[in-house]
C-alpha cells in the first residue's frame, strides 16, 4: 500500500503544476514532439523541455528519438485516466 501511495502522491503533484498539467492534457491526444507541444500551449520550447524532464523523472510520460526530434506520450493508462475525469469535470466545448 506504500508504494500505490507513492505512486499517487507523485502523480498529484505533477498535476498540481499548471504547465505540467497542461502537458499532459495534450499528450493524452497521443504522442507529440517539444516543438508541437509548445506551439500548442504558447509556451517556450525550453519551458516544455524543462516541464517534461520533470513528468519523465516522475515516469509519467516516455520518450522516442527519431534523428533530431523526441517524441514524448503519457507512460501509463493512470495519468490518462486521471486527466480524462479532470477534462470531463472542469472543461466544456467551449472552455478547453
């Protein structure tokens, strides 16, 4: 029970970081590079990167190398879940 406890605690609090959070929402639509993450989310490419060194450390998202380019995607169905209840909870059509 104190390794699941772990497990969440460490989920939780990367859910508690807005830009953290906001990563995984669009890796939830499935695998996407630095580059189109921060495109999407208006942020800095460097910002991302630093945000998803974080999410990967805690084993929340996974990484491919094709030749320049990462490709990052959620690394378990528990992060997917838990943003798939947030998305249905906070966000409507017209808010997210």
């Amino acid at each position: 029970m104190s390794e699941a406890a772990d497990q969440a605690t460490n989920l939780l609090k990367a859910l508690s970081g807005r830009s953290r959070l906001m990563i995984l929402c669009q890796l939830v639509d499935g695998e996407q590079a630095v580059s189109e993450l921060a495109d999407a989310l208006e942020m800095r490419q460097a910002a991302v990167s630093q945000q998803l060194a974080l999410l990967r450390k805690d084993g929340l998202v996974s990484a491919r190398r094709e030749a320049r380019t990462i490709h990052y995607s959620l690394a378990g169905e528990e992060a997917r879940r838990i943003i798939e209840v947030l998305y249905e909870l906070f966000c409507d059509n017209d808010a997210c």
